[in-house]
C-alpha cells in the first residue's frame, strides 16, 4: 500500500531525525526480547531429552515422577538429584542464556545476600538471592506493558471527551471543563494508598485506577483543535449536507486533532512508565515478589552496601526513558508543518 504525500514527508522527516530513528529500532529490539523473557531467562529448560522422548518444560510442567523421581510436584531442573535422574537415561537439556526465573532463588551463593554480579548471575543478585538480570527483563516488559495499554486506552477516552466537549461547545463544553477541574484535583496518591489497605493491588487494579485519572492528558489540545475547526467552512457545509454529527467529528474534525495526539503520546507513555516505577518504589505498586523496576530502586536505597542494584535500575530507567523522549522528539518533527524534507 503506497502512503500518500502527506505520510511520506511525515516519514522522511521521521528518519531524518537520526536519534530519534535508531532510539525507535532500539527501544523496539528490547521490549521484543522482553516479551518472550521466558525464553531467554528461566529456571526451566527450553528442550528436554530423557529416554528418547523429547519434554519442552519451559512450556509445560512435567512433575518429577516423568524423570523416575518420587514426588508428584513439578520437577526443579537446577537439583542436581534431577540432572542426574536425566542423566541416567542418556538424556540431556537445553538451557536458556540465563538459567534464573524472576522469582527463582540462587542457594548457591557462598555469602550472604545480595551478592555482586559474578559469572553466574552477571548483575549480581538482590537481597533475596534473586538474579537481578532475569527481574529486570520481566520488569522491562511489565513496565512497558502497563505504559503501552495505559497510553492507548486512556488517549481513546480522552481523544473522544476532548472531541465532544470541542465539537458541540456551550453548555456541554462548560459542564465537561468544570467537571475536568474537579476530578484532577483529586489526590490520585491518597486515594492510591487508601484503597491498597482495601485491597491487594495487581496490574488491572492499578491500571483500571490510573486510568480513572490519566485520561485527562490529552482532552485539552483536542478540544482546542475541535473548537477551533468546527466552523471552517467544510465543516458547515458538510452540515449543510445532512452528514450527521459523528461523521464529521471522524472524517473531518479528528484527523487534525490526531496529528496533535499522536506527537504527544510517546511522552505520556514515559509519565505512564514513570509512574508504575513511583508506586513500586513507595511500595503501592505490584503485588510482593513480582518483578518491578521500582522495587529493585527500593532494594538499592535499602542495601547501600550493594551498589549494584541502585546503579542497575537507574541505569535501565534512564535509557528506557531516554530512548522513549528521543522517540517523542522524532514524531513531533515528523508532524510539524513547518519542517520540510528536502
């Protein structure tokens, strides 16, 4: 499909900006490796070989009874009395590059926990014995998960309030406006920390709660760009034509409000990112145990002695954000009528 005049200056602009270009291809490379962490960082082999039958547990659990052990549970692949059970049988198993889940406990430290990166675990492990590497590659993708569903579903409902109150104006406009005042000065943190003495947070529960507050980013520059259009002269006489209200709010009006949207939903992505970090961080974020960058600055501020974790987390945070405002900063020049490719 061949893109229109108007697209392909926005593209060529986009790669003329070279940092924001290769931040893109960067950004995209890590979080595709994040979204199959599993295959990459896991306690469980990829494929398994044991009396000619071939197992795949890092897709399925096979209890330790399959491999001649006693127990009915799930096998524990890192016991050296189950690699010696596969053994017996010929058998033998391919590992991921780092053989540690986010949760999986290394017992063979030699020293109190966190212990420094080594050779085993090449960012060290933190005060649970737990590599640092393999939670931060979880965190990454959860972290940009909860930013890219946040981003999407809460530009929808703002791009759409933002479209009414601009299109229709009046009294919807004035009631919409002073409802918008209201509801953003609401403390989000407070009522964050209330209801997490209610219950337990998970990521729907702090997504569905940052989204009653984070639709409000984008409302403003599209009613702007509504209350502006609505009386061109297409606009009146695509009334004057009986096309109905909703028609001309997605074929004529949204498209111009969209090119304002689209240049500032990389940044809201970062705000979005950012603030699942600051509520692990305070401890108001994801459920204990469950791989976050916030809680590995925690451990970091806690285990001064173990500057690894301090140092790890915040170099990831700034090059995942850096990455992400070189990214905003390409698509702002790619839609800026003023700059031209020659």
């Amino acid at each position: 499909m061949q893109m229109s005049p108007l697209n392909t200056r926005r593209w060529q602009n986009f790669r003329r900006n070279r940092r924001g270009y290769w931040s893109l291809w960067i950004f995209a490379l890590l979080f595709v490796v994040s979204l199959f962490a599993e295959l990459v960082a896991n306690d469980a082999p990829l494929l398994l070989r044991y009396d000619g039958q071939y197992y795949f547990p890092v897709f399925r659990a096979y209890p330790e009874t399959t491999f001649g052990g006693d127990f009915e549970t799930e096998a524990k692949y890192r016991d050296p009395f189950v690699q010696e059970l596969i053994a017996e049988k010929d058998g033998w198993m391919l590992w991921p590059p780092i053989r540690y889940s986010y949760r999986t406990i290394n017992y063979d430290l030699g020293r109190p926990a966190p212990a420094p990166p080594s050779a085993e675990n090449w960012l060290g492990t933190d005060d649970q014995g737990r590599d640092v590497l393999a939670r931060l590659i979880y965190g990454f993708r959860i972290s940009v998960l909860f930013g890219l569903i946040l981003t999407a579903v809460s530009s929808v409902i703002g791009v759409a309030a933002g479209a009414v109150q601009g299109y229709f104006g009046g009294l919807t406009d004035l009631l919409f406006q002073r409802f918008i005042e209201i509801w953003s000065g609401l403390p989000v943190l407070y009522l964050l920390i209330i209801l997490a003495s209610i219950v337990q947070p998970n990521f729907w529960w702090l997504l569905g709660i940052m989204l009653l507050f984070s639709w409000m980013s984008l409302v403003g520059v599209v009613r702007a760009e509504f209350l502006r259009a609505r009386n061109f002269g297409y606009v009146r006489a695509a009334r004057a034509l009986g096309v109905s209200d909703a028609a001309i709010m997605a074929r004529h009006l949204l498209p111009n409000a969209m090119v304002a949207s689209l240049t500032l939903m990389p940044f809201i992505l970062t705000g979005s990112i950012t603030t699942l970090t600051s509520l692990d961080f305070l401890g108001f974020g994801l459920p204990p145990g469950s791989p976050s960058l916030g809680e590995l600055l925690s451990q970091g501020k806690t285990n001064i002695q173990a500057p690894w974790l301090g140092i790890t987390a915040f170099a990831v945070l700034a090059i995942m954000l850096s990455l992400l405002i070189f990214v905003g900063e390409a698509v702002r020049d790619a839609f800026d009528p003023r700059k031209t490719f020659r």
